[in-house]
C-alpha cells in the first residue's frame, strides 16, 4: 500500500503496531495474573477493570484541553510509552519479593490508564498532521489491520507466556513493546498542528462541539451504549471461561488468537464494503456485526470442542464487527473534527465513551456475583445491540463519503 512507502507513516504505523501487540498479552495475562494468582472473583474482577479505565472519565477533558496547547504532541506520547513500560516492568519485581496484590495491580492499571489517556489525545493531532483527508479510511485501515493482527496472535503469546513463564513475567512483554513504540516515535519529525491559542480555550469546548454536531452525537452516543454493556461482558469473560468452562491460559489465548481471524478479514473488507455501501452503512452494520456474535458465548455449552467452536465464532464475528466499526467511526469523526479541536473533542469523545467503560465494568462485576456470571454475560451481550438504534435513524446512516470538516468550532 502507498502509505507504506511514506518513511514517516510507516514508523507511526509501526508504532501504534508494537504497542498493539503488547497491550493484548497485558489484556490477558493481567486478568490472569488476578484470577489465578490474587483469588480475584467476580467484584474483583470488576474493579480492576474499573481501576484501567477509570482515568478516561476522570482525566480526558482535562488532558484534551491541556494537549491541545501544546507544541509537540508527539514528544508527550513518547513519553506516555517509556512511563508505561516502567509501570509494567515493576509487576514481575513485586511478585518476585511477594509484595504483589490486588491493591497493587488496581494501582498500576489506573496509572498505566491515565498515561493512556495522555498518549490517546496526543494521537489524533499527530495523525492528522501525517495522513491526508483522501487517505483516512486507508490509514486506519492499516491501524486497525495491525490491531487485528494484534488480536491474533496476542492472546495465544499471551496464553503461552502466562503458562509457561507466568502472568507476572508476560507483562514484560507488553513493557518491551512500549519502549520499541517509543523508538519509533522518536525517529518522525512530522509538521504537527499549530497550538490552540486564545482565551476562549477551554476544557468543555470539545463537549459542546460534540453537542451540537448531530452526526458527531449520534456516534458517540451509539459507541458509549455499545462500550457500557460490551465492559459488563469484558469484565466477566476471563472468570467465565476458565472457571465455568475450565479452559486452560494457553488453550484460552489460542481460542481468542484463532478466532481473532475475524479482525483480518474485517480490516480487509472494510474499505470494499465502504466503497461499495458507503460509509455510513458500513458503520451501521459494524454496531450489529460486532457484539451479535457475542450471544454466542453465555450460551456454550456441551461437549469441549462444542464449546471450543462456539468461542471461536464468537470471537470471529465481534472481531470482523470490530474492524467495521473501528474504522469508519474512527475516520468519520477525524473528518467531522476541526484541526483547533482534534485533542479536546477527543478528550470529551473519551470522558464520555470510555468513562462509561468503568462503570460498565462495575455493573459487570455486580451483575456476576448477583445473578452469576453466565446470565449476566447475557444481558450484556444483548444490551450492547441498542447502541444501533442511535446511529439508525441519524444523519451519518446514509453517508457514502466522507463530510467535510468545518474550519472552525461554532461558539455560543
């Protein structure tokens, strides 16, 4: 692909790919880390799902604000990388000294969150400043082609680390990977956005921007209905599937790995099915294709390679959803998003979308130990479909290209 060949694209690509990698071992070997070696249960669970994604509702407006002031977004998620990778390299350290617990683990999972929240808001900004308009839905493509490569083979590395290392020494892994993003980021030189200046500046602009966007709205709001109930069923699965369904670490990542496919094959169809339906069409089918295949998992049951099959589908199917979705919102929204605003609108794009996650993940735990895991897994993969019906019968439903931004926020 053209991007490829552009030296600069490809070192942020490669960047964001290596970190991809990484953050899906930590996505299964942290969990694990808690299940097998904490006691964790279902509450449990819950919080330290909470305790990661916590940050994004209290620190995104903030962040978004703050970013977008600044004259070299870049060089603060280098930073966000190296701080990152540190946190993860004093786990093995405690659990060898035997200091490691659960209050442990939530505290770096929070910690590690919020400097997500810094790199993530730095993102947007860098990445407009190094992929033209034309080129959006190729460039995340390629991202989110990287992601689905991630969930291939992360959760099987994962799953083999965990069981052959244990969880503690995986989190290496993800550790290294965040100094090799790190590296690459260090080696562009991009022409980033000038700084928002002015006494107009402040932390709600993103907000009211998303506010008064209809289109911008009703994605928004669709994507935080999906998250609140897909972070109910993330906070229960790793506890369902090896306590109720008795899978192994290693035969867990090779299901999740194997079934990942499905995230290649969504990255690869997207820009066809984009081309051929159109954009918002493509998007509107992402929020069914991906939490419909979830029903799947609360309703295995019988013999191993049923259950086995079952998961594989599962996880097939979201994971081709994920990859509609992911690519279009994600182009949808840099297209709708005046430069000047880039960092704060994602900033209240995450305080809303991704603060809902903890509580998601809270409701999650509850639910488990309330009504046990199996029937809560159902709710949540139900509940997680009505976030269509936001984005149905909205303005970006018919879209077959891309909108033009508009040069300028409007301001009360």
């Amino acid at each position: 692909m053209r991007l490829l060949r552009e030296r600069t694209f490809r070192r942020y690509w490669s960047a964001q790919t290596v970190s991809y990698f990484g953050d899906e071992v930590t996505t299964l070997a942290l969990p694990l880390l808690a299940v097998l070696g904490a006691g964790a249960g279902p509450a449990d669970m819950g919080y330290l799902t909470a305790a990661a994604l916590a940050p994004n509702l209290f620190f995104s407006l903030l962040a978004g604000a703050w970013v977008d002031r600044l004259p070299h977004k870049r060089r603060l998620m280098i930073l966000a990388d190296l701080g990152r990778a540190l946190l993860l390299a004093v786990v093995p350290v405690l659990y060898l000294t035997d200091l490691l617990a659960l209050p442990q683990l939530y505290l770096i999972a929070f910690t590690t969150g919020t400097l997500a929240v810094l790199f993530e808001v730095a993102r947007a900004p860098l990445f407009v400043s190094l992929v033209r308009r034309p080129d959006y839905v190729a460039a995340n493509t390629l991202i989110s082609g990287s992601r689905a490569m991630s969930l291939v083979a992360g959760p099987s590395i994962g799953g083999v680390l965990v069981q052959l290392l244990t969880a503690p020494i995986a989190l290496l892994v993800d550790a290294v990977s965040y100094v090799v993003s790190a590296y690459f980021l260090v080696r562009i030189r991009p022409t980033e956005p000038a700084p928002a200046r002015g006494a107009g500046l402040g932390i709600a602009d993103g907000l009211r921007f998303l506010a008064r966007a209809p289109a911008m709205r009703s994605i928004l709001l669709g994507t935080t209905t999906l998250n609140l109930f897909n972070f109910m069923f993330s906070a229960l699965f790793v506890l369902y599937a090896v306590q109720e369904l008795g899978l192994s670490p290693g035969v867990l990542g090779v299901v999740l790995g194997a079934g990942a496919v499905g995230g290649l094959f969504g990255a690869s169809i997207t820009g066809r099915l984009t081309r051929r339906f159109g954009v918002g069409p493509t998007m509107v089918a992402g929020f069914v294709a991906f939490p419909a295949p979830l029903l799947l998992v609360p309703l295995a049951d019988g013999p191993r390679p049923v259950v086995l099959g079952m998961l594989l589908a599962a996880e097939f199917g979201s994971a081709v959803g994920v990859m509609m979705l992911d690519i279009t919102t994600g182009s949808m929204q840099t297209a709708l998003t005046p430069d000047s605003l880039l960092s704060r609108t994602m900033g209240a794009r995450r305080t809303v979308n991704y603060g809902i996650r903890p509580i998601g993940a809270l409701l999650g735990g509850g639910l488990g130990t309330a009504l046990g895991v199996r029937p809560a897994l159902s709710i949540a993969t139900a509940g997680a479909l009505l976030g269509v019906l936001w984005v149905l019968f909205s303005p970006v439903s018919g879209l077959r290209e891309l909108p033009d931004r508009p040069e300028q926020p409007t301001r009360a």
